[in-house]
C-alpha cells in the first residue's frame, strides 16, 4: 500500500519523539515528554488494535509487595536496593493515582492478604517470625506498621487460620486506568497508530530510521517501552514471561473484598464487579511460561479452577467467564532498565510483576533521559 502525501506529512514527517509500544510506560514516557517539550510532534507506535502486553491485561493490584516476596527479594537484593525498588513502587503508585485521579481508575483501599497453605508451615512460620522485622525496616518509609495478623473472616479453605494484612494495598480498575491514560495521551496531542509493529531500526547521527510491517519513515529519538518483548528488538537482560488468568461470573452476595496473595505471590486473586479474578501458577511451568505468545494452557488454567474450587469458593457455586493471558519482562534482578543505548535510542523495560506500582514513574524517568 502507498502511502498518500497527506498521511506521510501529517504523521510521519517531523517526528521528533518515536515511542513503541503503548503500555503504561509508553504512554507516561509521551506524556512526560509532551509536558517538558509542549510544541514536540510525539508519537506512539503499537502492535496491537490495543496495547497488547500487559497494561490491559493485569490483575490491578495497587501493591508494593507482600511480606513473604518481600523476605525473598531480600536474598536477592541489598537492604538498600529492596528499600529503594519499595519506595519507588509507592511513589509510583501516588504519581498514578494523582495523575489520572482516583475515580478514574477505579482505586479502592481495600488492603491486601497474603494467605499460607496449611502445609506450608515453614514459610508461615519465617514470616510471622521476621514480621516486626519488615515492619521497622519500613517504618521510615510508611511512617507506621505495614503487616499485621488477621482471622480468616473470608473463610477460606484449606489456608492457615491467620493471614498478614498490609493496610496500604489497594486496587484499581486496569481497563479503565488505561482508558484514562489513553485519552490524556490523545487530548495531549500525542500521535498513536496501532497495529504497528516495529521491525528493526537504524541509527544515523541525527536520527533513527525505523521500519515497521506498513511503513518505514525516520524520527529524532527513538524510545523503546516493549517490556517483555523487548528481545526483538534491543538486547538487554530481559526475559518474556507469561502470565494467565481466569474471570467467574457474578456470584450472588460475594464476601470477598480485597487484594490477595498466595504462595508468595505466585498465585493472586481479587475481588471486581461481584466476581473473583485470579491469575498465576508460571511456577508450575517455567520454561513454557517464557514466552511472547498469549495463550493459555491446561496445567495452570486446570490448577486456578481447582484453586477456585478447595480453597477461595469451597462453599460458593461459581462459573467461569472468561480466560486470558498477558506478557511481563522479567530479569534475575527486579530493577527495571531504563537507559539510553545509544545516541538517540533509549529504553523503559522490565517491569516485572509491579508495572501497575512502577510504569507511571519508569515512563518519567525514560522521559528525563532526552534534554
Ligand atoms: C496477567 C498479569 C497480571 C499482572 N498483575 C499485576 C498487578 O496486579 N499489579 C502490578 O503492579 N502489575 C501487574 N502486572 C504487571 C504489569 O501489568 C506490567 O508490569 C506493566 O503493565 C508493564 O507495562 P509496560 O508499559 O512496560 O509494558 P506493556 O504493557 O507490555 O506494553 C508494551 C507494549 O509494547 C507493544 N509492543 C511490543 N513489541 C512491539 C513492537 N515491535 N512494535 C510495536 N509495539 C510493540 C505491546 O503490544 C505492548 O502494548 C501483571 C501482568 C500480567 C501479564
């Protein structure tokens, strides 16, 4: 198909900032731009009709980290670092919410539970054993007790009779914070054409030249937000890595009402307009989970249901609706990279399992790359 001269002028001619992909990285990183250089002809290049990663795909959870993920990353991550990626998801969270407004992304401050098998003992025990612990190392930054214990009002089966509680943990409406992201984009003056897929790119000392499956045309500076698929296009220590859900339908008079974590936060599951939302089980199957393509699979969509059935609804009829899966990146350290590659390419990547906390802020901080 050629192109008209209309369509190349308007849209493809003077671009001065490129983005790919229109996850919530990419769109903060427009937007941050477009606030720092008002008159920049900024746009946003997507593969899917919508983003098609997975800031349309989450679960919505307004987290920073349950205590037992957070004993983890404390075996692989410094004090000092651990400190910083907590505090970085709780602005990040702040900057989400001030800017797109609570109502608008359907926050609500429901806290979060983290619940223990009845045979996992060990880590039950570790994390009511380093509680007061965690609860100090974060005081400075929450300014008071973060985890605390609470009965199994939900009367879940199957699970210790206490859960910790984190009071901070909240959550939000996914599709309608990137709806709102979207069309702050768009009242923005920021271009975005879908079912565009970047192929490769060149670099030549004042500009990037950028071939895409319609079209090849040439911009400024080029910024990559393509998270776990990121590999195609750059080479950074990023891995894709799936993660599947399920839906119930409406279920009369349900009880639940929350964020939850199970198995240090391989399994979670929420409550959403009368019907529970429960994703996870990569763990059962790494290696298959390592991938871009968004399909489900037996062994965890069979796992979630019986879940479902033993332990979340044991005394609730309940249907499924519906299944999806999203893609994240992840990498052996949960620092996300933000970077410039070279002199006009940069990246915002790895978001891992907290983009909904981090992408607002990892979209300014790729932004305050470009002078
Ligand atoms: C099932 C699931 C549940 C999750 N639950 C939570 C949660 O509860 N709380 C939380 O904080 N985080 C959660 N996350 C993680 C969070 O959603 C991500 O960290 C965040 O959305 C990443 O945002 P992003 O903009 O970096 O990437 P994405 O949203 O993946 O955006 C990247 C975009 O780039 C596009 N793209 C890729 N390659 C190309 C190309 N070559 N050309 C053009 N476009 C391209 C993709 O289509 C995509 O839209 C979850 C993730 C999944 C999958």
């Amino acid at each position: 198909m050629n192109l008209s001269y209309w369509e190349i002028k308007s849209w493809l001619t003077n671009v001065d900032y490129t983005i790919v992909g229109s996850g919530i990285v990419g769109l903060n990183c427009a937007l941050a731009l477009k606030n720092k250089f008002p008159k920049a002809n900024i746009l946003i290049l997507e593969k899917g009709f919508l983003p098609q990663g997975a800031s349309t795909k989450n679960a919505g959870f307004a987290c920073f980290g349950s205590l037992s993920e957070i004993l983890d990353d404390l075996k692989t991550h410094t004090k000092s670092d651990l400190l910083q990626l907590i505090i970085q998801r709780k602005e990040g969270l702040k900057q989400l919410r001030d800017s797109l407004g609570d109502t608008k992304i359907g926050y609500k401050a429901l806290g979060g539970y983290e619940l223990f098998s009845v045979k996992d003992n060990t880590l039950f025990e570790e994390c009511l054993s380093k509680k007061e612990q965690i609860n100090q190392l974060l005081k400075p930054i929450f300014k008071t007790n973060v985890f605390s214990l609470k009965p199994n009002s939900f009367k879940f089966k199957n699970i210790k009779e206490n859960y910790i509680f984190n009071q901070f943990e909240g959550q939000i409406d996914t599709g309608k914070m990137m709806e709102a992201l979207l069309k702050k984009a768009q009242e923005n003056g920021i271009k975005i054409l879908n079912n565009i897929i970047v192929e490769a790119f060149s670099e030549d000392l004042n500009t990037v030249k950028i071939k895409t499956n319609q079209f090849e045309f040439k911009t400024s500076k080029l910024l990559i937000a393509t998270n776990g698929f990121a590999l195609q296009l750059i080479n950074e220590n990023v891995k894709p890595a799936r993660a599947q859900v399920l839906i119930s339908k409406p279920i009369k008079n349900l009880h639940i009402k929350g964020t939850f974590h199970l198995n240090k936060g391989y399994y979670y599951f929420r409550n959403i307009d009368n019907r529970i939302l429960l994703g996870g089980g990569r763990h059962l199957d790494f290696k298959t989970e390592e991938t871009t393509k968004m399909f489900q699979t037996d062994l965890i969509q069979n796992k979630l249901e019986a879940l479902l059935k033993t332990t979340i609804l044991p005394n609730f009829p309940f249907e499924i609706e519906h299944r999806w899966s999203g893609i994240m990146g992840v990498g052996n350290q949960k620092k996300p990279i933000v970077k410039q590659l070279s002199n006009n390419v940069f990246c915002g990547i790895r978001l891992g399992g907290m983009g909904v906390a981090i992408g607002s802020t990892i979209g300014i901080q790729l932004a305050k790359l470009l002078d």
